[in-house]
C-alpha cells in the first residue's frame, strides 16, 4: 500500500493555511486584489480612508443594494436562478457605472463606463425576456 509523504501533506498544508490581509483589504471586501507594482516599481501606497468622499458613499450604497438584491429566493432551477440572481447582479454594474459618470475625471474609465451601461442595460433585458417567456418573472 502506498503511503503519502510528509512532504506531500506540507505541500497541501500552505494551501488551507490562513492568510493575513490587511484591515483595509478585508473591509473592502476585495482582499487580494492589489495592484502588483511592475519592473521593480514601489508598490502603489494603500490609499487613505475615504471619510466622507460623496463618491465612496455612492459605491458603499450601490454596493449594498446590489448585494441586498442578490438574496434571491432560490428556485431550484439553474436556468432561473442565475438569472435572478445576475440582473441585480448587471444592475449593480449600471449603478457604480453612474456614479463614475457622476464623479470619475478619466475619459478612458468614463468610456469604459458609458459601455458597461450599455451592455449591461442589453443583457437585462434579454434577462428578463427569457424569465418572462418562462413565467419565471
């Protein structure tokens, strides 16, 4: 009978073991999802509490009605379900996509973000087409 070895079982051990992420990376929500810094650049430095930022605030509210939205009564049909569950889900995008156009400088990003509302919108309403042809609404 073959036997694993100690070594194969501390191998395994790194992937279940706990990683420490920073307050402010857990609060996000988002842990992990730093910019790497790229050919020896310094790392970009954790931005500053957002305080009273009225842009931060819109994201924080958007983010939580997405998320409240998303507590979907589950069907027990895949098909359903996801669909449910994805156009609160596009919904939020639109959202967070607005409040860049309210309050985001860079015409890339504001773009960027005039398209994902369009997409969005689009597929939201294919969404709800096949929910409604399904009486699944």
């Amino acid at each position: 009978m073959h036997r694993p070895s100690l070594a194969l079982f501390a191998s395994l051990a790194l992937f279940a073991a706990p990683v420490a992420v920073p307050a402010e990376e857990a609060h996000s929500g988002h842990a992990g999802h730093a910019m790497p810094a790229e050919d020896g650049d310094a790392a970009m430095p954790a931005m500053p509490p957002a305080g009273n930022n009225p842009a931060t605030a819109a994201f924080e509210a958007a983010n939580a009605r997405m998320h409240a939205d998303m507590a979907i009564d589950y069907t027990g049909d895949a098909d359903t379900d996801f669909l449910k569950a994805m156009i609160p889900h596009h919904q939020g995008a639109i959202d967070m996509a607005r409040i860049e156009l309210e309050h985001g400088k860079d015409p890339k990003v504001r773009a960027l973000a005039e398209a994902i509302i369009a997409a969005q919108e689009k597929e939201i309403a294919e969404m709800r087409a096949w929910l409604k042809q399904r009486g699944a609404q």
